[in-house]
C-alpha cells in the first residue's frame, strides 16, 4: 500500500473535486423528497401529522444500516469506490421511482424511503472516501464542500417542488430519481479510481468501540457530534412547519430550501474559521449559536418578518455548519488505523439519536404549540457543549 507522501504526490485532475461535489448534491436530493411535498400527501390520503415524522425516520434507519453494513463488509474497500457509489446512486434512483409510483399505500413508500435511506450509505460516505483518497493533505477544506453539498443536495427538493408549483407532487420524486441516476453517471465516467489498492480487511474492527470509549479526546468530539444530531434533522423536519405559520405554497418551498441550504456556508465558512481558530472553537460557537436559535423560538417565531426570517437563516447555518468540524475532531484524535471505523459508528449512533429526536419533536408538535416544543431542542446543543469542554478548555482540535 502507498504511504501517505506517494498518495499525496499523486496530483488529482481538477475536475474531480467539482464533479464528487455536485454529485453528492445531486445523489443525495432523494434523502428529503418525501418532506417537499409531505402536505400534499397527507391532503391526497389522510396520513396524520406524525406521518412526516415516521417517513422521515425509516430514511435515518435505512441510513443506519447500509452505513453499518458496509463497514462490516467493507464494501468500498473491497470494491472500486466509484463503483459501488454507481451502483447505490441507480439503485437510489429505482427506490425514489417506486417510492413515486406506491406513494397511496403508507407501508409500501415506508420500505421504498427505508431502502432508499440504504442506498443513501453508498452516496455519502463514498463519495467523503473517494475525497480523503485524492486530498489526503487537503482534506478539511474539501469536506466542508462535500457536507455543504449534502446539506444543499437535501434541501434541493424543496426548492424543485417550488419551481414545479402547479405540477403534480409527484414531479418532485421523478426530479430527484433522475438527479441521483446523473450523479452516479458523473462519478463512474469523469472520476479515475483513487491511488490507494483495494483491501482485504474484515471490515468493522471491535476495538473501535473500545477506542471511542476510552479515548477522552475521541468521546469529547463523538458526543458532542450527538449533541448536534439531536438537533439537526429535527430542525429540517420541523422548518416547513414553522414557515407554514406565515407562508403557503410555493414561497413556501423556497423558504424551506434557502433555510436548510443556508447550511452550506456554515459548513464553506466554517471550514475556513477552523484553519484559523481551530475545529473545536467553530463547532462550538456554532452549536452555542444554533442552541441559542432553539431557546429564542418563542420570541421569534411571532417577530416581525425580518427578525424571523433572520433568525431561520442564522439556526440553518449553524445548526449544520459544524458537522464537518465534528468529523475532523473525531478523524483527527482517533487512532490512524480506527479512524474509518470510529466514524461509522459515530456516525450510525447519531443517525440513531435522530430517528429518537425526530419521533419524539413530531409527536410534541402535533400536540403542543411550537414555541413550547421547539425550545427542548436545545438540550442536544446544551450536552454536545458540555461533553467539547475537554477539547475547548485545552485549545484543541485541528488547524
């Protein structure tokens, strides 16, 4: 295997940053699909208002277990990563199709979301892995693209379903069914297969679990990591709801998309307040800052329209803005040889954490005003803050 100055001594084609960037865009736009056009469902077939929430948590399942799956496996080690990101993107596009075409039967689009939210593990993740293998020496800068692209690829549907207003709902999963099947295309055909040979490993070690566990630097940056998860996809899901108090339609739908995809300049931004400040110090202005969005909801969701729409954007470009700061804590203070295995399960805890906080916020919400519901948010910022101090207090975390 190459040491880490030949990988680094292998130059990247130019395009290959750009091209992983927009296909994580456009590979992961089927994660949210469902949410764009959740009122039109729940108007076309009486689903309930928890209906959003379950949806919802069957993609974070399915996320779950293709993540931990593969790692078991070691499925990007054993195969060609562009490949398997092909394969997971067309088989993404198919779920998004089928989830389209059983949309009346409940239980029939929750296993379509559930398979779909499987596939997404083949997207994401790979394509992180197909940039830490080009950039080896450059990786901070180009994973704040990678989850700024995420953020903005999730948001996307709300803004098709905006430009598709007056068109059938059912548009929007055609639109993303299509951008994902591009997105594996792109990878497969402009993007060379990394220096780096493929592995024979037996996938996830046990003793990753052992070194999140006893490594104090590790659990600092892993829980606070749960902290930020106990907010972040709640707050996605709860964003339509809140807009909904003022908005309707189509403005709506932009609403929601300049919302969520304002946290790709805190990820852009972020990312270069880290190579001055350091990880630690960004990750934690941003969760004290999207903590505090959390706490002022029941001033600001009845201000007036410059305050409240002020207010949605900072919470959407914090409360995402420091996920790429929390990989690189965890990938940096993690033993070398562990490092993929510590944030998949990371990764998959807080994927978990989610399912827990959605399901519970959206249950809160159908029954209880916002602004009682949404201040609890905050308990996530508030413990993820608590358990950074040891990085915090010591200067710590990456430049």
């Amino acid at each position: 295997m190459p040491d880490e100055s030949t990988r680094a001594a292998v130059r990247a084609p130019r395009r290959v940053l750009p091209v992983i960037v927009l296909a994580q865009l456009a590979g992961t736009s089927t994660w949210f699909a469902a949410n764009a056009v959740m009122p039109e469902l729940q108007a076309a077939f009486g689903w309930p208002a928890t209906a959003v929430g379950t949806l919802t948590s069957a993609v974070q399942l399915g996320f779950i277990a293709g993540a931990l799956l593969f790692a078991l496996l070691a499925v990007a080690d054993r195969f060609a990563a562009r490949l398997v990101f092909l394969v997971c993107a067309l088989a993404g596009a198919g779920c998004a199709a089928m989830a389209r075409q059983h949309a009346a039967d409940f239980d029939a689009l929750l296993v379509w979301r559930t398979l779909g939210g499987f596939c997404l593990a083949g997207i994401y993740p790979v394509g992180m892995k197909l940039a830490a293998l080009w950039f080896p020496r450059g990786l901070g800068p180009a994973l704040g693209l990678l989850i700024g692209a995420l953020i903005l690829g999730s948001a996307s549907p709300h803004a098709l379903r905006a430009l598709s207003a007056g068109w059938p709902w059912s548009v929007v999963f055609d639109g993303v069914a299509l951008a994902s099947a591009a997105a594996g295309l792109l990878v497969f055909l402009l993007v060379p297969e990394p220096p780096h040979p493929r592995a024979s490993g037996s996938g996830l070690p046990l003793r990753a679990l052992w070194a999140a566990a006893t490594d104090r630097r590790v659990r600092a940056s892993i829980l606070g990591y749960f902290g930020h998860m106990w907010e972040l996809y709640t707050m996605w899901v709860l964003v339509p709801a809140v807009l909904a108090t003022r908005l309707a339609g189509a403005s709506l739908s932009w609403a929601a998309f300049v919302v969520l995809g304002a946290g790709a300049v805190g990820c852009a931004g972020g990312g270069w307040a880290a190579s001055r400040w350091g990880s630690a110090r960004v990750a934690g202005i941003q969760l004290a800052t999207s903590g505090l969005c959390c706490l002022l909801a029941p001033w600001l969701l009845h201000a007036p329209a410059p305050l409240f729409g002020a207010w949605l954007v900072l919470w959407g470009i914090t409360v995402a803005g420091d996920s790429p700061q929390f990989s690189a804590l965890t990938a940096t203070n993690a033993p070398p040889a562990l490092v993929g295995s510590v944030l998949t399960l990371a990764n998959s805890i807080g994927f978990g954490i989610s399912i827990a906080s959605i399901q519970l916020f959206v249950a809160a919400a159908a029954r209880w005003p916002l602004e009682t519901v949404v201040p609890a948010l905050a308990i996530g910022p508030l413990l993820g803050l608590i358990a950074l101090r040891p990085l915090l207090t010591r200067g710590a975390g990456p430049r």
